[in-house]
C-alpha cells in the first residue's frame, strides 16, 4: 500500500510537471518570477522530446510500482487515467518531436508576451 501511494505520487508529480512544461508560460503571465522554474523544466522537456531521453521519473515509478507488487500501471485510478497522458499509445519518433515543436512553439508564444509586457511597462 505504502509503495502504491509512492507510485502513484511520482506519476500524479510527472503530470503536473508536464503541465507545467506545456503550460506554466500562463504563470509567467501572472507572476515573471516564475520563469526561474519555468524556463529549466521548459527546456527540460523539448530536450526529453527531441532526444528521445528517458525521464528520470519512470524509471521511479516503475520501480515503485513493482515494489508495490505490480508489473507496470494496470489497475488503479491514478494507472487509468493518468498513465495515458504521460505515455499516450503509439508514440513515435516523429510524434516525440511534434511534441518538443509544440511546447516549444507554445512557450515562445507566452514569452513573446510576457517580454511585450515587460518592455512595455518599463518605458
């Protein structure tokens, strides 16, 4: 039970980030600062995309996943509904790159305003 909550803890965390990946340009809006966190966990993310890289989280999971007593995310509700987003069926190459060219277009987009503001309240 202890190591199905942890599982489920690093995917529910691997979700977020992602989101924060794609979106988080929407809290850079709000809040300049955040670009701090923003920016790495952007970069972050194409790089993973475009280099077919392996997220260091799932390997984690899985990991916790098997300690729980599981062979991978087949039951639960978090396995079920979250498992999907992070590791949609059929990715391909060629889909892992429209993904990094997405998140890349979408953040160049949300700084392009957040610059805009910037420059513009500062004259």
């Amino acid at each position: 039970m202890f190591y199905q909550l942890l599982a489920d803890s690093v995917i529910l965390l691997h979700v977020l980030f992602i989101l924060f990946v794609v979106a988080g340009g929407f809290l850079v809006l709000w809040r300049a600062s955040i670009a701090l966190l923003h920016l790495p966990a952007a970069v972050w993310g194409a790089y993973t995309e475009f280099s077919g890289a392996l997220c260091p989280l799932t390997p984690l999971e899985n990991h916790l996943s098997q300690l729980a007593g599981e062979k991978g995310y087949s039951s639960g509700f978090i396995e079920h509904y979250l498992i999907p987003i992070v590791y949609p069926a059929g990715l391909t190459a060629e889909n892992q790159i429209f993904l990094g060219v997405f998140v890349v277009v979408v953040n160049l987009i949300l700084y392009f305003f957040v610059l805009h503001r910037h420059f513009r309240h500062s004259q």
